[in-house]
C-alpha cells in the first residue's frame, strides 16, 4: 500500500483517503445516492469541485477541491493514475 499526498481533487474517485494527521479511512467521491424504502433515489452532487468524504459508519464530509489528503493507493490503482504500462 502506497500513500501519496495529493489535492482532493486530483484523487480518484471512489478510492481509500486519510486525512493528513489522521488515521480514520474515508472513500471519497463527488456525489452519494440515497435510496428510499419505497425505491426512489435522491442524488446529491457536490458543489464545483467539493467532495464527500463518507467513513466507515455512514458519516459525510464536504472538503474542498484543495485540501490536501492521503490516498492509499495500492500497486495497481497507482499504476493506472500514473499511466504507465
């Protein structure tokens, strides 16, 4: 497992993240899909380049475009970031 510093906004959505002094995983992602009993959906998208940090118990966090996180990336994912064959 790799970790790499990057801006929120250049990490790949639905990756693994720390915050920078933390240690709590979130995945992060640009919109979250709530489904209702009845099966309707509501999707909520974040404004510009905001994410959602959602953590392992459902909590939801909105952090802008430049804060700076930790991805913990595995072999392959860094790879296909990085582009190289």
């Amino acid at each position: 497992m790799y970790k790499i510093i990057l801006q929120a906004n250049e990490i790949p959505l639905g990756s693994i993240i720390t915050k920078i002094r933390g240690e709590k995983e979130y995945v992060i992602r640009n919109e979250i899909i709530i489904y209702n009993k009845d099966g309707a959906k509501t999707n909520i998208k974040a404004q510009g380049s905001s994410r959602f940090l959602i953590n392992d118990t459902g909590d939801i966090n909105v952090v802008g475009p430049d804060l700076e996180l930790v991805w913990l990336a595995g072999e392959y994912e860094l790879v296909q970031y990085l582009n190289i064959e």
